[in-house]
C-alpha cells in the first residue's frame, strides 16, 4: 500500500519531532540531509550542543538569508551560525569525538532500519550509486544513542522499516529511535515501539504502510 495519498509529518514537522527528545545538555551530531533542519528547530531556551563532522562544535540555527558566510558550513556544506562559545577545529580531533564516545546522540538518515535497529545508509548496490559512508560508521558506533531520520516508504511505495536490511550495513543494532514522516518508533527488545504517529493516522493504517510488525501505542 502507497504511502502517496496520505498527508504525514513535512520535513519541517519531522526536524521538530526529533528536536523535541533532544534534551537539555546533550551533545548533538546531525548527519547529512534530513537530519540539518533538526538545528532550526531545537525548542527556545533548551541548551544543545551541535556538532558537525567537518570540525565544528556549538552551531546555532541556520543564517538568515544574506548573512550566509561559507567559511563556515556543516558536513553537507550548508552555511550555519556559530553560537557563543561555539569553536572549529581539525577534522581529526572531530573524529576523535566521534570515536570516543563523546556524543550523546547522532541523527542520521538512512536507506533501510532493521526492527533490530541495524542501520544501512550509505549504498544501496544500485549500479550507478556513489557509495557515501562518510563518518555514518563512526557516528553509528561512537554516539550513545543514534536516532534516524527517514521517509517512511521509499519513492516506489515499499517499506523502509525491514525485518533484514538488503542493503549493506553501516552498523549493527544501533538505532535507538526511528523518525519518519509517519511516525515515531522505539527499537526495543520485543520489537519496534510506536511512540507517536502523524496526525490523522490511525495504527491499523501505519501497520499496513509497515514492512513490519509494529507494537502499538502503549
């Protein structure tokens, strides 16, 4: 079943939905793609701590237009602003974070999520696919939780929640939390939680858009 005729969470909403268990204090990485927009919305008054792979620790919001400074840009070479006492530094020592167990949480998009919580978001073995890991592998293994940031289905209608990932893995049984455009799961031991859905979406819809079985709201 399509996913197309039904209206779910925008881009925008999603980045909110995740901002939203962000909480107060937590050093943040937000991957390439999706997971930027997470930064404009981080809720007024909440103390977070973006990182980004490319070296930089303490971003804000992104610049207003015009104010854009590309000497200062994140993993996905989007301008972004720098908040007081935020700093930038070599790649390497940023990977060093990574590595280290210094990230609270990583926000990261992906191809397919295993009801296990393996992650795979760098190939997907099409022919003419440019394979991308970039730091996913670093960010997967090295954060304390890693939360992704996904559509639901993918543009020919099928699941992106799998029972076994087709695609090469990133890392094994890391996801946490899954954010879609339909829905909020959590990646516990009997299986895939939901947390919340999208407005107007009831849960026999959402199981049937699912490649999945789903534990419905508690």
């Amino acid at each position: 079943m399509s996913s197309a005729a039904l209206k779910g969470w925008s881009r925008a909403q999603m980045a909110a939905r995740v901002a939203q268990d962000i909480p107060e204090g937590a050093v943040v990485n937000l991957g390439i793609g999706l997971p930027t927009l997470v930064a404009a919305h981080i809720p007024a008054g909440r103390e977070v701590i973006l990182h980004s792979e490319n070296g930089v620790l303490g971003m804000g919001p992104p610049p207003a237009p015009g104010a854009e400074d590309y000497d200062l840009i994140n993993a996905g070479k989007q301008p972004v602003t720098l908040l007081p006492g935020g700093c930038f530094f070599h790649h390497a020592d940023s990977f060093a974070m990574m590595r280290g167990g210094h990230l609270d949480i990583c926000v990261l998009g992906a191809f397919q999520v295993s009801t296990r919580g393996d992650l795979a978001n760098w190939h997907t073995d099409a022919p003419d696919a440019i394979p991308a890991v970039g730091g996913a592998m670093d960010l997967a293994i090295g954060a304390k939780q890693t939360f992704v940031m996904m559509e639901h289905c993918s543009k020919s209608g099928e699941s992106k929640i799998v029972e076994s990932c087709r695609y090469p893995l990133t890392a094994a049984a890391c996801v946490s939390r899954i954010y879609t455009d339909l829905a909020v799961l959590a990646v516990t031991p009997q299986g895939l939680q939901v947390i919340d859905m999208a407005d107007g979406l009831d849960f026999d819809r959402l199981q049937a858009l699912s490649g999945v079985t789903l534990l419905p709201p508690l």
